[in-house]
C-alpha cells in the first residue's frame, strides 16, 4: 500500500478529481451554498472535503472503500492510502422543542467547525443575476434545511455541538438580502446568541456594504472573524459567473478589506478564490498578493461541482494548476506572515475546502 505521491499532492488530487463512493456509503454534505456535495476526510493533521458527486467524481480513478471502522483510497483498483473519514456528528440527532431537527439549523464543516447559511435565500437565484456555481436554493428545495435561523435556534445547536462534539468555532453565513444590511445584522444577531451562549469564536461572511462602520458593529456582537467573497479578481469572468455580485467592484471589496483589516486585525479577514472560472493565474496571484499585502488571507480553492446548478458537471482544475496556485500563494502568506493556523475562525481556520493550509509548510 502507497502512493508515489506526497500527501498534500495526494489531497489536490483528490479534489480535482473527486472520489466514487461504494454502494452504502454516506454521500456527506449535499447542496448548499459553498463547496458542497462532498465527503470530509482527515490526512494525518489536514483535513478535506472531496467531491462525490457529478462526472468527474463519477469517473474518478478514485474510489473510498470502508471496511469496517476503516476506510481506505483506491487509485484504479489499488489500495494507496488509509484515510479518516469524519463521522455524523451527535448532535445531529437531536430536536428543538417545537421539532425542528438541530442538522436543519447548523451543520458540521470538518471536525470542529459548526456552520450554518443562516439565511438560506438569496435575492439573486430567481433570474440571470445568481452566482452560477451556488447551490444556496437546492437544499432548500430538498427540505434539508430552514429559510430562515434564530438567534435563539443557533445557540441551542451550537450549545449541543460544543458538548457531544468538541466543535471549536463558528461559521456564519448567508444568500444576499434585498437590502444587505439587514442581512449582516441577522448575522451578527447570532453570532452574539452563540458568543453569550457558548463562547466559540465566530466567523461570518457578506458582501461588502456602503456603511464602513458595520465592521466595528459586528465587532461589538461578538464576531471575530469575517470573510467577503471575491471569487475572481477578473472582473470579466465575474460579470460572466457572479453578475449581480459583479455589480460591485473589485475595489469596493478592496476597500471594504482595508477597513475590516483595521478592526478584527491581519489574518483575520479573508475571501474565497476559486480556480478554474477562466481566470489568469497570473492574475489570480497578483490578487492575491495584494490581499496578502494588506493583510487578507486569499482562501484558495477549486471549482466544486455542485448539483442543480450551471456547473453540476464542470471539471475542477487539474492537480498540476492547482499545485502551481498554492505553491506560490503560500509562499506569499510565509513572506507577510499570514498562516492558516492563526485564523481565530472560520474557513481559513478549518480549511477543509483548500489544500493551501498543507502548503504552508
């Protein structure tokens, strides 16, 4: 048993080629409104999310095999790898009080994340304006979710969480709501309900708002880390795959990252990349470097497959781009002293949708 690969190169593999799962396996998270349709997995100290479902994952050369309370990678057949896969967590079995089961609320993103879209609507899926690879409608639509979380709701989960899992922090998220504002101040509503109730430190994540003052608002509820999602510096292909988001330019995120910067300090903003929209690479790392200069982490991740969407069966980048991309991004973060691990919360802090974090060595 064993792969001529060295582990994080085995990781990248794995997300861009995705995974076939055996008959009986447990498909992990589907829909939704990030990097979903995917199995969680723990190599050694770094753990990541794989796809399982679309072409890709269905024509993978990888395949999982579980024996037992083991469970092992498959190249063509061949074992080359033991894995851990990250198990339902307890606090999916249990109620609210008026019924509603706590995994319709908030769900586990690796081994210690609790995560919820708060907010599981979005002003922009109707129509042409939707983010073409979001899935924020489709777990909605499959009853595996709630429109709308309470404040009160989220701190009851993340309680249990905290007690039969171990969680540590806190993602927080949201569809964009005809008036933005309003959304980010629901946001904040629970990140204060979880802080008083457990004292998790919380991430949350929006688009960038004209009122500057709402990053020292957010501050005061209790949030400790946020993240504003780019997706692309290319304003091209964010015109082409993001438009209504592309309405807002790429300096008012840039402008919204200097003053978020100023409150919750460096390496504790971030935004998500994601490769293989079409983007220059060389492009890509410019952007990067430039969130790094200020103090930004560049979450970068590949293209998820993801159901019911515009991009259900697109190809993720191939292992060498992305290899290519964290390389040079992580060298970026080592030169400006952002790392992964000093995210209080949040994405960069799990880190199981990127390899970037095992790069960073």
């Amino acid at each position: 048993m064993g792969s001529s690969l060295k582990p994080e190169e085995l990781m990248v593999e794995l997300q861009s080629k995705g995974i076939r799962l055996e008959q009986g396996s447990v498909k992990g998270r589907q829909g939704g409104a990030g990097p979903a349709n995917g199995k969680g997995m723990v190599f050694g100290t770094f753990q990541i999310t794989v796809p399982t479902t679309g072409e890709c994952a269905m024509n993978s050369h990888y395949s999982l095999h579980e024996d037992g309370e083991r469970a092992f990678i498959l190249e063509d057949g061949e074992v080359i790898s033991e894995v851990e896969l990250i198990g339902k967590p307890q606090f999916y079995a249990l109620h609210t009080a008026d019924g509603v089961p706590y995994n319709k609320i908030a769900l586990l993103h690796g081994r210690d994340c609790l995560a919820s879209t708060v907010i599981q609507t979005c002003s922009r899926w109707h129509g042409g304006e939707r983010c073409q690879f979001c899935g924020i409608g489709t777990s909605l639509n499959d009853n595996n979710t709630m429109p709308v979380k309470t404040p009160k709701q989220l701190a009851e989960v993340a309680e249990a969480a905290v007690r039969l899992d171990g969680v540590t922090h806190v993602t927080l998220t949201a569809g964009t709501t005809a008036n933005p504002l309003h959304g980010i101040k629901h946001l904040g509503d629970c990140a204060r309900a979880i802080k008083e109730a457990t004292g998790l430190l919380v991430h949350v994540q929006f688009e960038p708002v004209e009122d500057l003052s709402i990053y020292s608002q957010l501050k005061d509820y209790g949030v400790d880390t946020v993240g504003m999602h780019l997706e692309s510096f290319d304003q091209k292909v964010r015109e082409r795959i993001t438009p209504g988001k592309a309405k807002l330019p790429v300096s008012k995120y840039f402008e919204s990252f200097a003053k978020a910067v100023e409150v919750f300090g460096r390496n504790q903003v971030s935004t998500y990349i994601i490769i293989g929209l079409g983007e220059s690479l060389a492009d890509t790392l410019a952007g990067c470097v430039r969130c790094i200069k200020m103090g930004v982490y560049p979450f970068v991740v590949p293209l998820r497959p993801v159901k019911e969407t515009a991009f259900a069966n697109m190809a993720p980048p191939e292992p060498k781009t992305m290899v290519e991309i964290y390389t040079e991004v992580a060298r970026a973060l080592a030169d400006k002293g952002l790392r992964a691990a000093d995210s209080k919360a949040g994405c960069v802090r799990c880190g199981a949708c990127s390899v970037l974090p095992a790069f960073e060595r």
